[in-house]
C-alpha cells in the first residue's frame, strides 16, 4: 500500500496520457501543431471542438473521482484548449458543409 495520499498521487499514466493525446489531437486539429502527413498545419474548427467537447465532458462526468493531479492535468487541458479554440475560431472559419 502506498504511503502517498489521493490528494498527492501522480496521475494514472493511462489517464494522464489519454488527456495529452486529446490535447495534442486539440493542437492538431487548431494548426497549431503541423499535420504528419503533409509537415503544413492545418485548421478543423469541427473535430477541435469536438476535442474540447470531450474533454469538458469527461471532466464533468469525473468529477469526485479524480486525485488532485489529475484533476488539475485535465483541468489545465481543457482551459488550455478552450482558450486557443476561443482564439483560434474567432479568426478561422471552416468550409460549409457540402
């Protein structure tokens, strides 16, 4: 049994990954990181939100159930990416739909 309390655990390193893969998804998807197939960056305001969508509701959903690095990894995902997609969507619009 570990002598560390919920309050100070690390997070769970399935958890932790799974938030900064959505993250980076989210930096992808806002151009802020370059796609790896074409090395360019690209902008979809569509699949970003529904990065920033998830992620809001997954920290909805976990709420109670998280230690407090957890809580505050997915916190700061979700303020980060809510804040660029802000940014980003105010000067970007994507393609109507066909």
């Amino acid at each position: 049994m570990s002598d560390s309390s919920p309050e100070t655990e690390a997070p769970d390193p399935r958890f932790a990954a799974f938030v900064y893969f959505q993250a980076q998804n989210g930096g992808l998807f806002l151009g802020k990181i370059p796609n790896p197939a074409t090395g360019e960056p690209s902008v979809n305001l569509r699949a970003a939100k529904s990065v920033v969508d998830s992620l809001e509701m997954l920290s909805d959903k976990t709420t109670g159930n998280l230690n407090s690095s957890e809580e505050k990894l997915l916190n700061l995902a979700v303020e980060n990416l809510r804040k660029l997609f802000d940014e980003v969507s105010a000067s970007h619009e994507d393609p109507p739909e066909a």
